[in-house]
C-alpha cells in the first residue's frame, strides 16, 4: 500500500492554496498581462436535458431527502468535476496561480420572498470526494440556521461595521483589505467570512422564475468560476424514429476566469460536470479517486 504523500507549506504559498509552481511558462504569463479578473473573463453556455435527474430527484424525496433540489445536485456535480479537473479550483492572487487547499462553494440565500428582504452569503467549506448527501446535509444546516437567525451574520456585521465609518475611513478600509488580500496577509477569519474568496458562486434564478444570466466574476477576491441557472423548459423533438417527443431541459450560464487553465482543460471539466447533472446517481457514493493539481 502506497504512503499518502503529506504536502509542507512552503515559503510562496498562501493560508487557501498552495502556489503552483511547474506550471507552463504561458499560463504563468497570463496574470501580469491580464492583471484583473475580468480582464481574462470567457463566458459559457450549455443545456442538459433534465427528465432523468428530475427523476431521481422525486426518488430522493419520497425516500425522505425532503427538498432535495437542482441546487443540491449542482454543487455535487461541481464538487465532483473537481476530482478529475482540479485545475479549475485554481486561483489567481498577486499575479500568481495558487491550487486551493480545499472546496469552497458560495451562494446567497434571500431571508424572504419579498422586495425588502436582505440577502446572506453562505459558503460550504468541503473535500472534493463529498457525495450529494453530505452537500445536501451542508447546504440545509446553513438555510435552517440563516432563516433561524434573525439577526446578522458574521459577514453581513462585518460589512455592517465598515458601512458605519466616515466615507474616506471606508475607502481606506477597503485598501487595506485589498492589499492584504494581494500579498495574503488576510486572516483566515476574514476569508472564511468573505463569500468573494472560493471554487465556485452559484445562482439558482430558477427559483426566481428567470433564465440564467452571465455573471460577472469580482476583480476582488479569488473566485474563477460565476455560474446561474436558470427555469425549466420543455422541447418538443424527433426521436430516432422520426417521431415527436418532449423533452424538458435546463439552462446554465458560466463566466470563467481564463488565467487558471487553457481552454482544453475548461472544456474537459464541463463535459464531466455535464455527465454528472445528467447522472445524479453517480454522486451518492465518494468517488473512486481524487487527482491531485500539479505542483
């Protein structure tokens, strides 16, 4: 049985990732040409025909997953992506490319349906080789415990506490962090608050009765990768036969941050997410292996 290799934190690295170092000469290049995160914005769009995951997730319900949802089997299917194309759970800060340590998952969570309500980031700390029922387990515990409170997170008191100073205070304030954030000096109470520093933000616009958007990525922060998607549509289509069936489908939008990986790595990392949204089943057990990023 072959020893699990145990990697020291070495002089470059960063408290959220380690610094990659073998990468090629040309991706290393890429964050001192596009210096911001937008600068190297690409956007994606696909649609998966949904009818068997939506299947499986009435099974899933009547066997007691109550409100076992799209969402769920989003951030499952991403997580799990993550386990054969860990390149995409890069980051780029102070111009360098860092393999984070773990998976870092954020959304927002709306308190109300109504116009007046204020919302609350919720980020998920996990390993890549998490099944759906630990994320569901995971994201559930934080909806309960955001609707429970009616008071304010730590992020939002954070935030609240900033917005109290003096105009010129505050952008002093927010210097400070983004330098700190640029030579990472941020404590890692801050980024554990920060729902800007992660793997991946989702939106579930579905939920709004919207298509999904193309989001863009914050120029602040680590997050590579914006994805919404959006409601659910029904197509009428020919089978193999010719004759007419329908299907129903989903759509979903990405914005990527380029400078992590080539596009090659991007398209391969989007087929194994597609498989799983497609394939929920797959994600009821750990996966058999994890890849590890190059160093």
């Amino acid at each position: 049985m072959a020893q699990e290799v145990i990697y020291k934190r070495r002089f470059g690295d960063r408290k959220e990732g380690r610094l990659v170092r073998s990468i090629d000469p040309i991706t290393k290049f890429m964050p001192y040409i596009m210096a911001q995160r937008n600068d190297g914005c690409n956007h994606f769009a696909d649609s998966i025909e949904i009818s068997a995951t939506e299947k499986w997730i009435r099974e899933k319900r009547a066997e007691g997953w109550k409100g076992m949802g799209m969402l769920h089997v989003f951030l499952a299917a991403y997580t799990r992506m993550l386990c054969h194309c860990p390149g995409v759970n890069r980051f780029v800060a102070g111009q360098k490319i860092y393999a984070r340590n773990d998976v870092e998952l954020c959304f927002m969570v709306k308190r109300a349906m109504t116009l007046e309500a204020g919302e609350t980031p919720v980020k998920l700390h996990l390993q890549p080789d998490a099944t759906i029922f630990d994320i569901y387990r995971m994201v559930n515990e934080k909806v309960d415990e955001i609707k429970a409170n009616t008071g304010e997170s730590g992020t939002e008191a954070f935030a609240s506490m900033l917005g109290k100073l003096p105009g010129f205070i505050f952008r002093f304030a927010v210097w400070l962090i983004r330098v700190g954030d640029y030579m990472g000096w941020l404590p890692t109470s801050l980024l554990d608050l920060s729902p800007f520093h992660g793997s991946m933000i989702i939106t579930d616009l579905g939920s709004l009765g919207l298509n999904p958007i193309y989001h863009h990525i914050y120029n602040f922060g680590t997050l590579p990768v914006f994805i919404s998607f959006g409601t659910k549509r029904r197509v009428v289509e020919l089978d193999k036969d010719g004759s007419p069936v329908e299907r129903k489908y989903m759509d979903y939008k990405a914005v990527t941050d380029e400078r992590i990986c080539d596009g090659f790595y991007y398209s391969t990392a989007f087929k194994f997410l597609k498989y799983y949204l497609k394939n929920p089943a797959a994600l009821e057990l750990p996966p058999e292996k994890v890849e590890e990023d190059i160093f």
